[in-house]
C-alpha cells in the first residue's frame, strides 16, 4: 500500500516537473509587438510622433506608398520612398497591426495590401 502512494506521488510529481520543462516560454510574460520597420525621417515618420496616426495606421499608409507613393503624398506631405529590400519588413508590420484598425474600409484596404 505504501509503495502504491509513493509510486502515486511520484508520478504526479514528474508530471509536473515535466510540465513546467515543456512550457512554452511565451506562457511567463506578455508577447511584446514587433517595433515598426525604421524608414527615413518623412512625413508619415513625423504623423505617428505626432499621435495623428496609431501604429496600425501608419502600417496601412506605410504599405499604400510602397504601391501608390503618390497619393500617400497627397495626404500626408512628401515622403521617402521605402528601400524596396524594406517590403517584406512593411506588409510583416501591416498583417500584424490589421486587427487593430478602426474602420472596416481600412481593414480591407490591408487585406487587399497583404494579398
């Protein structure tokens, strides 16, 4: 009998231990997002400082001048160009931010970006 509870205990033990060596490190500490992809100072840099833009917003922009330089411009001043090798790094930011933008027009604007 006693070696039937020790053998219990035991196990439930290892288990344990075992759980807590196979947890994913991710389950301590909240996930910190991805810093947006650095670009030259311009005027989409300068509206998310200011906070007219939220983060998820300058993703949406930031993608549409890697297609449509111009009419980002038109909105929003003159901007720099992205470094084509940079695009990859861009739409990565926008498919992680979609979820937080406002309006539905937006967020298919981003799914149409990332597609």
């Amino acid at each position: 009998m006693r070696s039937a509870r020790l053998r219990t205990v035991f196990l439930a033990a290892f288990l344990v231990v075992l759980g807590l060596a196979t947890a994913s490190p991710s389950l301590a500490s909240p996930a910190k997002p991805l810093p947006l992809t650095r670009t030259a100072p311009d005027s989409l840099t300068r509206a998310l400082a200011r906070g007219e833009l939220t983060q998820a917003q300058y993703a949406l922009e930031r993608a549409a001048s890697l297609f449509h330089p111009g009419r980002v411009a038109a909105r929003y001043g003159p901007i720099t160009r992205p470094n084509p090798r940079d695009a990859t790094l861009i739409l990565r930011d926008l498919a992680l931010r979609v979820r937080y933008l406002d309006s539905p027009a937006d967020q298919a604007r981003a799914a149409a970006g990332i597609a």
